[in-house]
C-alpha cells in the first residue's frame, strides 16, 4: 500500500511540473478557442443618389452588404425590381426610369436577403401655356372653343395637366372650365389659361351680329362710280341688291406716310363670285418685263447706294463748304477745275481725278492724264486716256457733248434752274473714263453714268474734289478688259444724252441747295431721282415734238420711226420701272427708301401725276422742287400738294385711268394712257397686280404709300357682305378703303 501511494505522489508531482512548465505560474490548462466561422452575408441595403425623380428622369441605384461580423461584403448577384412599375421601373444593372407620378419601392434581393429605399416620381413642370386661336373674333351669343396646350421647358407637350380658364371681362365674354367662350357683348375680353402656375392668352374681339344685307341696306354705285368706305363700312359694307349683275374693284391704301411701315389686313366676301371673262381688268397679274428689243438694262442700285453715301460722306462738310468757297472768292467761283483752264486746247492733256469708289470725299485723288476732245459753248469734253483700246473715237465723244450742249443743257436749266459755276469756267465737263466701268453693276447691266456732289466742295473740305461741274461717263471696252457688261458700243452709246440729262438734274439740285438755296442738306435720294426720271421723260418730249398732257398711246408711239425711236431711247425705261412698281403694288411705295426699279417707277409716275393735276407751267412746278430749303416728304407738299392724298388719288387712278369709265380728273392720268402702250411691250397683258375676292379671305399687307386691289362681281338680285380686319381687330385709320364700280 505504501508503494502505491508513492507513486500517485510521483504521478501528481509530473503533473503539477508540466502545468508550471506551460504556463509559468501555477495555473491549469485549458482548450484553445475554434477558428471564426465564414463570413456571410446578412444585411442588404439599398441606396439611392435622390429620392425624388421627376417623370422621364433616371438614377443608378446601388445595393451594399454587411456580414455578420457588421463588415462590408460583396452582394453577389443582384435582382432589381420595383414595387410598382406604373410608377417607376429599374433593369438589371439597377437603372431607375421614372414612369408617372407616384411612389413606389425600388427593391434589391441578394443572396436570400431583400432590401428596398422609397423613391417618388414628381411630374415634369409646366413652363409655358398656349392658347388657340390668340386673336378670334365672334359675334354676340356666339361660341369660340379656346385650346390650351401646356409645354415643358424644352417646349415639349405635356398632358394630363389640369387648365384653368378664366376672363378679363364677363360684360364682354365668358368662359367655361373647358375653354368654351361666348360673347355677351360688343368689346374685347383677354381670356387666360393657367396650368402649374403658368399662363397663357387670348384676346377674344366680340362684335354685334352682322345685319342681313338685302336691296334696302346694300350701297348701290352707277357705273364708274367711286366711294370711300367710312369705318362703319369697313368693317361691314353691304353691295349690290340691283337687277343686274355688278363688277367691282376694292383698294385699300396705306396712308402711313412711313414706307417701311406695314399694316396686315384681311378681307372677306359673302356672296362675291369671280369677275367674267372679258370684262374690265380682268387680267391675270403678270411680273414680265419685256422692253424694246435689245435695250440694255441700266442698273440705278449703284447710283442709290453713290448718292447715299455721298449724303453721308458730305454731311459733315455742307456748311462749312458753302462758308469756304465764300471765303475765298466771294462769289462761289475759288478755282479752275482741278487747275484745267477755262478754255482748253483741243488735243492738249490735263490731269483729272477719277476715283468714285470709296469714300466719296476723304479718299486720296488718283489723278489720270485725260485728253480734251471738245470745248463748246457749254460742255468741256474729256477721255481718259487709260480707256480701253476699241472704244469711242474723239469724233464721237464730241458728238455725245454737242448733243448734250444743245439740248439736254437748255432743258434741264430751263426746268430746274441754271448749274453753279464753282470753278469758273462757265462750262459742264464730261470725262469719259473707266473709272465707271469698274463700278459694281449686275451681269448684263451698265452703270449708265454719274454726278458726283463731292466735286462742288473745295479740296480743303473734301480731298477727292476735282472742284468743279463735272459727269462721269463709261466708256466701251469691246474686248471685255474690264468686265464683260459693256462689250457692246452700241448698247452702250445708246443712252448717253437720257443719262447725261439724268445727272445734270443732280448736279443742279446739289448746286444749288448748296450755294444758292442755303438749304440744310442735299435732297433726299427717292425725290431726287423721281426728278431725274422727270428730266428724261421731258428730253423724250423735246425729241419726239410731243407734249406732256397729251394722252400719248400706242398708235401715236408707232406712228413713224422717229417715235419708236425716242420712246424707245427716252421713254421706254420710265415705262418698264412703272410695270415693275405695277407688279407689286401693295409692297412698295414712290417714297420708298430703298432703290428698287418699283420706287422709281412709282415716284416718277406720281411726279408726273401731281404735276399735271397741279396744271400751270411745269418749268415753275420742277424749279420749285429743286429750288428748295427743304428736303423730302415738305419739300413735295409744299410745292405739289399733301403727299399721301396725291399717292391715294394716284394709287385709284392706276386702276380707273383709261379704263373707259367716266371719272373724276383727279382719278386720271392725263399725259400718258398706260392701258393702251403697257400690254404691247408686257406680253399682251396689263401687269397691275390684283387679287380676286371670292369665299376664302385675301390676307395682304401693305407698306406705306402701298396700295392692293382686289376685284368681284356681285350677281343680280344679290347682295355681298365686304369686311375687313386688321390682325383680328378693327381696321386703323392709316388704311383708307376705295371702292370703284367697273361694270
């Protein structure tokens, strides 16, 4: 027994040393703990960039892990869906799209674990609200349904909106919650559309129920008859009734005296119908311009844009030119012209500047060695002596200057009055140079001629100036070294003496508004030019024999060459810019201030309409006009009458003159009939533009000075409705209406 126990001792004592050896104090073992188990997915989260998206918008959203340890862990695979895919849905890689408006429930599932964030869908934002129509009009007790339709920003349509309508005037015009309007009574009402915050307009124009128009109510006018309408019959005039079948023309005219002014107008018709075949005017419109045969084609865009800008580059200097040619002489006379004597050699050389590009007046002179061919009583002739080769011979420019000398000279200072004499020399040079060849002028076209104003002011003002009475005049160049417009001698010899005669009325009117008149300015270009368009119309009388006055037509123009000859070289080019103002009537005016061939075929028509409704000696009528202080629009009205009630008489007497109606005089053209000369060089046809009024309305707009022509018949025992409007309101007083009876 004692050794057993022995060895239990023994035993406990191991024991106990390998315990102090593992842990170095006496303490007992224990078990190490388990490794960590795997990580695992155990919470899904889902995030969104914003909760809120407006309809169409889209947004990423994003699914995040968390492992039972709270750290980050990979979702794996994802499922995307929302809880409502009216609202809005989300594809595969988490992009959500917004549907409607709403909310819902974006949802992500991973792994067995589901998560889900809010989102709402806000509607896309009205930004604009449009009413239709804007401007309607109805009568009382009738209805007009008004559309609202609601834009986004982007001018997108948006649906779905709710409008609410609402008026500026019950009295006036009522509206329902669906856009429904009646009118209560004679006005106007602005009906307003509102959606979001936002609104829209219309102005609804009310008027009183027309009346039944039958033979008691209805305006009934003899043939040739002519009559004003009164506002009241602007806007509802009754017509006919009678037991025959009447034809009519309606011209309104724009009495603005503004020509880049326009009014819109529309006019209807109730019982009109088409005019018959064969009667009175009633031609198709017709834009052919078919002149005489072979007749070049001057351009007049060049000479409108030379004397504006020389209005421009000598405003500055219209004063003090005046005070320095004063100055230094005392009477108007400083020097020779660019130092030429005052009575030149034959066949000597002189030096003359022929620059009239540019600025008119501070441009450098580019002096050219010029060769006297002629020396009259008038007329100093010069050629520039860098010409191309093939051109006039020295006998022929003499020729040019000798007709001028005898009869364009006298004509123009008997009509306007005598030409300064700045340089003192008693005489009008002509140079003919290429300098005008060069000048801008559309294939096929000629600059014909020039004046240029800057050579009446002294060098000191102007350094351009050749100080003195001076044209330019092109010369041929038949090999086309220039350019290919004036190949042609003929053609370009051809209208010579018309330009000549043209220019020298400017020249005089500068002349004299700058030294004699002491007027503040030069003339305004359009009333300018009509006189210079007067001036060629007056050289064709004194070559022809024939008067102003006279009614000239066809049969007399053919009755021998000589006739055809100086309408054709005088005449023909007033008539083909009057064709072209005829074609288009309602755009343009004769106190335009653009040059096109229609404002001065109109001012030059209207010149030689008030001149002969003003009668009397006509040398006094056109020196007054030249002999002015004023300029323009005064200018006109003090010497031939109010401008716009001449334009408006005028604007009639293209329609009424000739047209085999009895008339007021004032409603005629006494010095040419138009009907009879204008269809045999235009086609067979008369190219006054009109338009016919039937069952659709005629919308025009007319510039001021403008006038348009409508044309219809009214059968027997029936009575027509003629109104008008103005952008859906009454007509303003700027727009008279002249009715004309023509069968």
């Amino acid at each position: 027994m004692k050794s057993i126990k022995t060895r239990l001792v023994a035993a406990s004592i191991v024991i106990t040393a390998l315990g102090c050896a593992g842990e170095h104090r006496g303490n007992t073992f224990t078990e190490p703990p388990p490794p960590p188990a795997a990580a695992t997915l155990t919470t899904l989260g889902v995030s969104l960039p914003v909760a809120t998206l407006l309809a169409g918008q889209t947004m990423t959203a994003t699914a995040t892990g968390v492992d039972q340890y709270g750290a980050p862990i990979a979702t794996g695979a994802v499922v995307w869906s929302t809880a409502s895919t009216a609202v809005a849905t989300v594809d595969g890689n988490g992009l959500v799209l917004a549907v409607a408006q709403g909310q819902t429930q974006v949802i992500a599932t991973a792994s067995g674990k589901t998560a889900q964030a809010a989102v709402t869908v806000g509607l896309i934002p009205v930004a604009t609200v449009d009413v239709s129509p804007l401007t309607p009009t109805i009568v009382v007790g009738a209805n007009q349904q008004l559309t609202a339709t609601t834009r986004d920003a982007a001018n997108n349509v948006l649906t779905g909106r709710v409008v609410t309508w609402g008026t500026s005037n019950q009295t006036k015009a009522t509206v329902d919650a669906n856009g429904l309007v009646t009118g209560v009574a004679a006005g106007t009402a602005i009906i307003t559309a509102t959606s979001e915050g936002k609104s829209g307009q219309a102005q609804i124009t009310v008027n009183l129920p027309a009346p039944v128009c039958n033979s008691g109510n209805s305006l009934q006018l003899a043939l040739g008859g002519i009559h004003t309408l009164t506002a009241a019959e602007t806007a509802l005039l009754c017509l006919g009734g009678g037991a025959s079948a009447t034809e009519y023309a309606l011209i309104p005219f724009n009495n603005t005296n503004v020509a880049a002014s326009t009014i819109p107008l529309q006019i209807t018709g109730t019982n009109t119908a088409a005019i018959q075949g064969g009667s009175l005017m009633s031609l198709q419109p017709s834009r052919t311009n078919v002149l005489a045969a072979n007749k070049k084609r001057l351009t007049k865009s060049f000479e409108w844009s030379f004397r504006e800008r020389e209005r421009r580059d000598l405003a500055s200097v219209f004063a003090s030119a005046r005070v320095s040619r004063r100055a230094a002489s005392g009477n108007l006379v400083p020097r020779f012209l660019t130092g030429i004597p005052a009575n030149p050699v034959v066949g000597s050389t002189v030096q003359i500047n022929a620059n009239i590009s540019g600025n008119t007046c501070t441009d450098p002179k580019q002096l050219h060695d010029a060769l006297v061919v002629a020396v009259l009583t008038n007329t100093i002739v010069l050629s520039d002596v860098t010409s191309p080769a093939g051109g006039y011979t020295s006998a022929e420019m003499a020729d040019f200057g000798v007709a001028f000398d005898t009869l364009g000279y006298a004509l123009d200072v008997q009509n306007f009055g005598a030409p300064t004499d700045t340089d003192g020399d008693g005489r009008i040079t002509i140079l003919f140079t290429p300098g005008v060849n060069v000048l801008p002028a559309p294939p096929g076209a000629i600059v014909g001629g020039l004046f240029a104003s800057r050579d009446l002011v002294p060098v000191a003002q102007c350094v351009a100036s050749n100080e003195g009475e001076m044209f330019y005049m092109p010369v041929p160049d038949p090999n086309g070294t220039l350019n290919s417009n004036y190949t042609n001698k003929a053609l370009v010899a051809s209208g010579n003496l018309g330009v000549l005669v043209h220019e020298f009325q400017h020249l005089i009117n500068a002349g004299r508004r700058l030294y004699v008149n002491n007027a503040t300015s030069f003339e305004e270009v359009w009333l300018n030019e009509g006189l210079s368009h007067i001036a060629e119309e007056l050289l064709y009388y004194r070559i022809s024999g024939n008067s102003p006055r006279a009614n000239i037509d066809l049969a007399l123009l053919l009755s021998t060459q000589a006739q055809i000859d100086a309408a054709n070289a005088y005449q023909i080019d007033n008539i083909g810019r009057l064709m072209s103002y005829m074609a288009a009537p309602e755009t343009n005016s004769p106190f335009g201030q653009t040059d096109l061939l229609e404002m001065r075929g109109a001012i030059w028509q209207l010149l030689r309409y008030s001149a002969d409704r003003k009668g009397g000696a006509e040398q006094s009528t056109w020196s007054a006009l030249v002999n002015s202080t004023t300029a323009g629009q005064a200018n006109f009205n003090a010497v031939l009458g109010n401008i716009i009630t001449m334009s408006r008489d005028w604007a009639v007497a293209q329609f009424t003159d000739d047209a085999g109606l009895t008339v007021a005089a004032n409603y005629t053209h006494p010095s040419w009939n138009y009907r009879s000369i204008i269809p045999a060089i235009n086609s067979g046809t008369y190219p006054l533009l009109t338009r016919p009024l039937l069952t659709a309305p005629v919308n025009v707009t007319l510039n001021g000075g403008g006038a348009a022509y409508l044309r219809f018949s009214v059968a027997a025992n029936l009575s027509a409705a003629i109104g008008a409007t103005s952008s859906g309101q009454a007509v303003p007083s700027a727009v008279d209406f002249i009715l004309v009876r023509t069968q």
